[in-house]
C-alpha cells in the first residue's frame, strides 16, 4: 500500500497504542502477583510490537486491530489479578445488588473461560485476514485454516501454561496456570477457544453469503486439485531427474 493508504491504519494502530499503553500502565501499579503479571505480558508486549513492525507491509483493516486490542485490554485485566481472581462478581453486585455467578449458577471464578472463548470470537477475523491476504487462503481455506490456527494456538497456550507451571512451580507456577482445582481447565478452556472461533466462523461465513456474488465459485475453486501428479517420492524422482538428468543406461 502506499504511504497515503497506510495513513490512516497507522494513526488508528496508534490510538489503539495509546490506549492500551494507558492500561497497561494503570494496571502496572500493584497487581496482585508481581511475578505473574511479568509472565503474562511477555505475549501481549510481543504482540503489539509485531503490529508495528508489520504496519507498513501489512497494515491490518481497523475492525482487526480494535478486535486485537478488545482481547489485549481485558487480557491485561487478567495479568493484573490473576485470572483466577479477577473481581468481576464483585463489580457486579456493587452495580446491580446480585451476584453474577449465583446469577447464571457457576461455582468458580470464569473470567479465564470467558476470556478464553473471547480469544476464538475475537482473534479469528484478524487471523483469517492474514491467511487471506499472506497465504491467499480463500474459499473453503478462508475458514477452516482461522479456525485451525485459533484451535492449535489455544492448545499451545495451554501447553506453555503446564511448561511455566513446571518452570517454575510454587505459588507463581499455580498463580499462571490457574486451574482452580478443575482437572479439565486446559481442557474446557480449548473447548471455548474452538466454540468462540466457530462463531466467528459463522458470522463472518454469512456477511460472505450475503454479499459475496461469487461466493460459491470461490469455494468450489478452493476446493479444486491444483497439482494432479502425486508429491512424495514421486516428487522426489522428478526434482532429482530435474537436477541430475535422466539415468545413464
């Protein structure tokens, strides 16, 4: 894109920036585990300063970067706290008089649910933006490569969970991991990150039927066999002919 056209994508990332760096800063001031908050902004700070490294070769639309940051803010909340203890009954009840969690009948704090499920809802348009315009993933390949990504990094996460929590054990590695005595966390919490980009999947998937006139032939092209002659080690013969020329009789 040219400088003109990066513009106004450039000033949004910074507003969003500014915003998040305000946050950031807030919430820097006494959390609730020192520790903890440094290992769960490792990801966040990385993340939006890859946002800026890529501003000018790929600058994102603005629905992507307020979708990132959306996820980045309440996340930041999390690392403040600690998922686990986040007092989101508690601003409830001060608001309404209610309990929250007697409300809809949970038993532990949600706030690492609701935020996992919000990583899937959130972070699939960005993701399926990127696909299409670095990998040209349209069609089919559009959606269920997103959806694919969202599933297998949420997996990941829990995996860098279970390894900090080797890590570094004690009060700290239970502080991060944050299961709350549930046996399945990793597992539920993968399960939301999946239903989450499912629903974007879905959302995203009817605007394209609606608008998209050629919606059908790109799904059908995507679909199609571009290379019919097998890989393997059939591909291997013919790069090895390619390079050494046919065998001597």
């Amino acid at each position: 894109m040219t400088p003109a056209r990066v513009a106004p994508h450039r000033r949004y990332l910074r507003v969003l920036s500014l915003l998040f760096a305000l946050e950031w800063l807030l919430l820097a001031i006494h959390p609730n585990y020192r520790s903890d908050w440094l290992l769960e902004n490792v990801l966040p700070v990385l993340s939006v300063g890859l946002l800026w490294l890529t501003v000018d070769r790929l600058p994102l639309s603005r629905v992507s970067y307020t979708l990132i940051f959306a996820f980045l803010f309440l996340h930041e909340i999390g690392a403040h706290y600690t998922y686990a203890e986040v007092p989101y009954d508690a601003w409830f009840r001060a608001l309404t008089g209610t309990s929250f969690d007697a409300l809809v009948g949970w038993e532990r704090n949600n706030f690492d649910r609701i935020v996992h499920f919000l990583y899937g809802l959130l972070l699939f348009y960005p993701i399926r933006e990127i696909y299409f315009r670095v990998a040209s993933a349209d069609g089919f390949w559009g959606y269920f490569l997103p959806l694919d990504f969202a599933m297998s990094t949420s997996m990941m996460y829990e995996l860098i969970e279970w390894g900090a929590a080797e890590v570094f054990g004690g009060d700290l590695g239970m502080a991060y991991l944050g299961t709350q005595g549930d046996v399945w966390d990793a597992h539920k919490d993968m399960l939301l990150a999946s239903v989450g980009a499912l629903l974007a999947l879905s959302i995203v998937l009817a605007i394209n039927l609606y608008l998209q006139k050629d919606f059908a032939r790109e799904w059908s092209d995507s679909l199609r066999v571009k290379h019919a002659r097998p890989l393997g080690e059939d591909e291997i013969a013919r790069l090895w002919r390619r390079k050494h020329g046919p065998p001597r009789p």
